[in-house]
C-alpha cells in the first residue's frame, strides 16, 4: 500500500478521536501565555502515543519523532498554536466554551487537534523515513511579542536547524478538504498605534476658553489617513485603520485627554519603518497646529510573513499529489498577521490554509465554526507533507 494512501487510511481510523480531541480543547479555551491547562492536556495525548515531549516557553510543548529507517540530519517542524480569544461565544453547541468571554474563535483548537492526530500517524510510521519531526504546539500568538518569539527566544531547536518549517491555518473561505497557498509575500506585518492627545478641558459651551482635543483628534484621524492614500507606494499594499477613540468627557464637557489606538499593516519592511516616522510626524504636527500636544507609541509586532519561494512549490506539489490538483487553490495576500512570520525569518518555512467549509462562520467572530470533516484532511495532511519531506 503506497504512503498516501495509508496516511488517508490512519486519519479516517481516527477521525472520531481528534474530534473529540477538538471539541476537549474548545470548551475549554485559555487566553495567550495562560494555556497551562491546555499544554498539560497536549502533553497527556503525546506521551498516552508514546512521543517523547517538554514544556519550553512556560506553556509551550515541543515533541520529537526520529525515524527508523537510517541516519539523516534532515529536520522538518510542523507548528500548531494553543491560545484562544477575549471573545463570548454565540454558538449553541454541546462543546461550546465553558470560559465566560473567552473562545476558540481563531481554530487554534482545530490546529492543535489536527497536529495531535499527525503525531499519532508520524509516531506509527516512523519505520518508513529517515530523519526528525519535530512538532511545535506553540503558546500566545493572539498577543504581541508572540509565542513563535518566545519560542525561538527559549532555542527551541537545541541549536539545529531544521530543513523545512511549516504551519496549518483554517480559512472559513476555503471549502471543506481544499487548501491554499502563496509563494513569496503572504501576510502583513501588524504594528499597534496608540495616540494620546491632551489640551485645555472645559465647558462645551464655551469652546473659545478650551484647546478642543476632540476636534483636534479628528483632525489627526483624518490627516494620518494621507498615509495610505498619498505617502505609500501604490505597489506596496498598506492599511491604516482606528478602531478606538476614548473621549471620555460628557455632552457639555470638553475632555484634557482623548486617546486613539489601531493597527498599521504593510507588505514591506523597509516602508513599515519609514511609515513609522510619517505617522508619528503628522499626528505631533496637526495636534500642534490646533494648541494641543501629542505623544505616538508604535509597538512594533510581526514582521512581514514570507514563504520560501522554493519550499513552498514544492510542499504545493505534495499537497497536490495527496488532496488531489483541484483541492489546492493559489491564494491572494492578507492583510491580517501571524506571528509564525517569526519562524519564517530564521528558516525556510511554509503557512498553508486548510479550508473550513464554512464561510459564514468567519474567524474572530463570536459565531465561528467548523465542518467536522475539515479534521480529516488536517489531520493527513501535515503528516504526509513531514513524512514526503523527508523522503525527498
């Protein structure tokens, strides 16, 4: 029986458990750096499949498989995430959250699951390759410096470099069993702005005795959306965007403070840092220009998420070969972030998406979900691609 076929086979076999597996971690959701709970019951399933294991990072679990069929320094890593987010879940399901406000909104229930399940099939067929798997199941990537820094902070490959990295992430706008992905450039990089403008408070009806940092704050959203729009090259994809503006004063008074946070995402390097100046001189010089003072904090987040042009055509090929040429779809930029970007400036690294049949269910959404039989595929397929891999 040929490799593929027997991996289909093992994750049909256990299917039923790596749902269960899933639906264990969803009802009980941990925010990032907190998943003490999660990364215990990580690690009860990979030692009950006999797979050697290590906390690393605090809440982070790193495992080993090494094959039998030789000796090779050929490494490959898979890496799955374990946080959940600050989110009430709205679904009305027997495994929904048992965490008030907190929810697996993001699928990394679905990715810890699903890496659980390869280990399981990599572990039995360890006499078929040559070579080492090693399986991240990586804490905090809802949250900045994110756990794929930490991770490599703690040196979580003992000093080796691995051949190949690669990381799984459901999209709701993929079909059940399909996949994506994209050579080079795939997602932003995500900076966090938080602007504090202060003036003279006072009352509302007599603005003329107050420096309005109201007004002056409209004013700097307004100006900062030339940052996009006039200063970006029209190549380089750029998003600005506020979702946070604290006036906390009333309809008759004019509050001393107003505050403004939001998210700066761009496609390169070298422009997120020249932007990084433009922001901060436009909001200093329009509150200034209107008597009203203004500091800017940047907090620099993941950098720009790059799939190596060569590995990536080639784990395209294997996913072609295992799902079938039609199940693996070429994929548009995002601007959303990952932190896995992290690992992918370190070593040649791969970030598919694996397909949820559910688009309406989207993700961070209160509502988000899964067709079950997503776990299938995400089960087989990081266990073929590692084993393939290696036997390259």
């Amino acid at each position: 029986m040929q490799l593929a076929e027997i991996i289909r086979k093992k994750s049909l076999q256990y299917l039923d458990e790596i749902n269960e597996v899933r639906r264990h971690i969803h009802m009980h959701p941990e925010l990032s750096f907190r998943e003490y709970e999660t990364s215990a019951f990580i690690t009860r399933k990979l030692e009950e499949y006999g797979i050697n294991c290590k906390k690393v990072a605090d809440t982070g679990v790193v495992a080993t498989i090494t094959g039998k069929t030789g000796k090779s320094a050929k490494s490959v890593a898979l890496r799955a995430e374990l946080d959940a987010l600050p989110v009430t879940e709205e679904n009305d399901l027997p495994w929904k959250s048992a965490v008030p406000g907190v929810m697996h909104a993001c699928g990394h229930d679905v990715h810890a699951a699903c890496m659980l399940g390869a280990a399981r099939i990599i572990s039995e067929l360890e006499n078929e390759f040559a070579g080492t798997v090693v399986l991240l199941f990586q804490p905090g990537e809802e949250t900045l410096p994110g756990g794929a820094k930490k991770m490599l902070d703690a040196d979580v490959f003992c000093g080796t470099k691995p051949s190949l990295i690669i990381a799984q992430h459901v999209l709701p706008d993929l079909d059940t069993g399909e996949t994506g992905i994209r050579q080079g450039e795939y997602m932003a990089s995500g900076d966090e702005i938080y602007i504090t403008l202060s003036g003279k408070g006072g009352h509302g009806a007599t603005p003329h005795t107050t420096i309005d940092t109201v007004v002056a704050m409209s004013q700097v959203v307004v100006a900062l959306q030339q940052v996009s729009s006039r200063y970006a090259p029209p190549h380089i994809p750029t998003v600005l965007s506020f979702g946070k503006l604290i006036a906390n004063g009333a309809t008759n008074v004019i509050p001393r403070q107003v505050i403004l946070e939001g998210t700066f995402r761009t496609m390169d390097e070298k422009w997120r840092s020249r932007a990084h100046e433009i922001i901060n001189r436009i909001a200093v010089n329009t509150a200034d220009n209107l008597g009203a003072s203004c500091s800017v904090e940047i907090r620099k987040g993941y950098p720009v998420l790059y799939n190596d042009p060569e590995k990536t055509s080639l784990v395209g090929k294997l996913m072609k070969e295992y799902l079938g040429r039609e199940k693996v779809k070429d994929l548009p930029i995002r601007m959303t972030t990952e932190d896995f970007a992290w690992f992918a400036r370190e070593y040649p690294a791969v970030f598919y998406r694996l397909g949820t049949g559910m688009p309406e269910r989207q993700l961070h959404s209160p509502d988000f979900d899964i067709d079950e039989k997503t776990m299938l595929t995400g089960c087989g397929l990081p266990a073929w691609l590692a084993i393939s891999y290696l036997l390259q």
